[in-house]
C-alpha cells in the first residue's frame, strides 16, 4: 500500500498467513549469543552491585541496609472464589485468592535473606526457573523498599543489575571491586526453617496464641464488627482494650471460597462487604490504625523508601514497647514484620483453608495436575538433552 493509500496484491495463500507480510533484502548475518543456559545447574545467580544507586533508597543512609529477603511466588492453577482490590491504581479482581482484598495476590515463599555488604553489594543464588521478588530489610528485618515486579532466571543464567531502580540505560558506578565479589557466591540464609510458603495460621497465630488470646478473645459478630465489652469471665484488673478477637476461630467467607480467622480480620481490619451470618467478602484496610502495608493497587509510580508496612504498622511499635505482660521473642517480632511486609497473606498454597466443595475442590485438582504433567514432560524433555549432549 502506498502512502496516498493505492494497494496492488502481492501474494495470497490460503494455507499461509500474510497478514504481516516482511520485504525481504539481504543483510548480514547477526552475530549469534551463545545461550547462558546451563540445563545441567539447579541454580541461577543475581548479583547486585551497588543497591543505594538510583532513586528506589534515596535518602536512605548507607549501611542502613543489611539484608535482602527473596521471595518466591507460586501460581494458582484454576480460578475459584474471588474478592476485590481497590486503590490509586484503580480496581481488581483476585481470583482463589489468599489473602483478604488489598492483600496479597499470591502465596509468598520466603526462599531466605542475602548478604547486603556496606558498599552495597549482593551476589547469592537463587532455585531457577522460579519467579522472585526481592526486599531490602534494615537492622530490625523491616522491608525499606520492596521490588513490585519478579524477576525468573533459567538454570545456570546470571543477571546483574546496579542498583535499586536505576535506569536501566546507567552504567554501574566506578570504583574498587565490590565486597561481594570478593566473598562470592552466597547460599540463601533459611528464615527460621526451610523454605516454604507464608501462612498466618502456621506462623502468626501461634504467637497469638501464646501471647494476646488470654486477654483478646473477645468474639466477633456475624457481621464482622467487634463487640462493645469484654466477656463477663474476664478476670478484674485486665487492660481494657481487649474488645477484639485475636482467636483462631473461622470466619467463612463466601465470596472468596475461604476461612479466615478472626485474629486475621481483626489486625487488618478488614469489613464485609455484605452482613449476615456468612459473610460475601472482606476488605482490608491497608492504612488501618495495627497493621499498614503496600496495597496491591498502590499508586504506580516508584515508592519512596518505608512507603509502608512494618516499620509503619503501630502493632509493631506497641509490641516493640511493651504491651502489657506480652514480651516476644527476636524470631516471633521477625515474623510478623514479614507477615506486613509480604502484604498479609493468609495462606501458604492455594488449598490452606479453603471452602471448596467437591466439585470446586475436583476443578483444581484436574488444572494442577494438568501442569504437574506438563511439567513432567518438560523434565523428560531436559533429560534426553542432556544424554544427547554426553
């Protein structure tokens, strides 16, 4: 077609799409990249050269940040339940999703925390073939500022990158060689355990339990409000501000096909969004008075440094006062700053604590071992590479 909009036919196949049709003309060969991939490696390798370069820490002092927390994500398989995201960003539908709304969006799997040396630098390891994330974590373990994309490397590949949100047309800064090249590659450091997905009832509500149920167990309503007084049982002498549940006790919640508990619903202050005995939804409020954290649609532009989260959730500074005679360990105070941190997730996979029936519960199951299959596949795949390869 030409520019003043005459066209002539230059070719038609019917078996052949010409949709996009491409003149051709000769031109040298590119130059062909070897592939970095090593299918023979389990591993791939970040390094980061200085993260107080670029805008993402400013005004952060240097030696402020002393870790970085790798997160991994999982995936859901099939869509089952739902509830809704609001904010600068606009609004959102999770589907199966695992936490309330304004919450995470998927389980966070806490893989282990990196070095940060005091120029700034990083080099660990990382499983491959797995979609990550990473947190920059001051002395107190609290995220100063969390990456809100995720990164994937294929076995054996490395990948560097200067700073924390730099332009990605900057070259790394001049001078001597970073300390973590000098240490080399770091093994990811567990967070009290193994890896594994992060999940309120097996990490949280066991500190509640020691430590804030004798006092806050008041129920709640059907509809989701607390009570005005604390039960007649209570003990003369006990703080007045116990009106709240930090129970375990489940909360179904229609809409999202899930059981929260109470403790849950409290500290994110979460509301139905519909009343009854079996609420149809929850919210959570992400600037509520205990717990403050970066809201899936915060705005989209870059956050500045300790834009929320731990470091701002007035739970955290109560615990770290003193609240009464509740006196928590360094790992429990650990836990739940990752817990603000990673968004309040509720479930570590996607099957904690549903409400499924058979037939919602047998739809997931056919989808996940759709892609266990496929993966499968893909294994077999790799392996007969590398036998050909031998």
């Amino acid at each position: 077609m030409t520019l003043d909009g005459r066209r002539e036919l230059l070719a038609a196949d019917p078996a052949v799409s010409c949709n996009q049709p491409i003149p051709l003309a000769a031109r040298p060969a590119p130059d062909m990249r070897a592939s970095a991939v090593d299918y023979r490696a389990a591993e791939g390798i970040y390094y980061l050269q200085d993260i107080y370069a670029g805008p993402g820490l400013d005004g952060v002092p240097r030696g402020a940040i002393r870790k970085l927390r790798v997160v991994g994500l999982e995936f859901r398989a099939a869509g089952i339940g739902s509830n809704n995201s609001g904010g600068p960003a606009g609004g959102a539908l999770s589907s199966t999703p695992v936490s309330i709304g304004n919450g995470a969006w998927d389980p966070k799997i806490v893989l282990g925390e990196a070095t940060v040396y005091g120029d700034g630098s990083a080099l660990f390891a990382v499983p491959a073939r797995t979609p990550v994330y990473f947190q920059a974590l001051d002395a107190k373990g609290h995220a100063v500022q969390t990456m809100r994309s995720w990164s994937t490397l294929q076995p054996g590949e490395r990948f560097a990158c200067v700073g924390c949100h730099e332009s990605k047309n900057t070259a790394p800064p001049p001078g001597p060689a970073p300390k973590a090249l000098a240490a080399g590659v770091e093994r990811l450091k567990g967070f009290y355990g193994p890896p594994r997905g992060f999940s309120f009832p097996r990490e949280i509500q066991p500190i509640l339990d020691r430590h804030c149920t004798r006092c806050h167990n008041v129920p709640l309503s059907f509809e989701g409000k607390v009570r005005a007084a604390p039960p007649a049982t209570a003990a003369a002498g006990t703080p007045p501000d116990k009106a709240f549940s930090l129970l375990a006790t489940e909360v179904v919640d229609l809409g999202a096909k899930r059981r929260w508990s109470e403790a849950y619903l409290a500290l994110t202050q979460s509301r139905p969004r519909a009343g009854g005995a079996r609420p149809s939804g929850f919210a959570g409020q992400i600037d509520g008075p205990w717990v403050a954290w970066v809201g899936t649609q915060s705005v989209p532009a870059m956050l500045p440094p300790y834009f929320a989260g731990a470091a701002r959730s007035k739970l955290i500074t109560l615990l770290e006062q003193g609240h009464y005679q509740a006196k928590l360990s360094r790992e429990e105070m650990d836990k739940i700053a990752c817990w603000i941190d990673l968004l309040v997730p509720y479930c570590g996979d996607y099957l904690e604590a549903n409400a499924w029936d058979e037939k919602e519960t047998g739809k997931y199951d056919y989808y996940l071992q759709k892609r266990r299959r496929m993966e499968e596949m893909e294994r077999a795949n790799i392996e007969a590479l590398l036998r050909a390869a031998r």
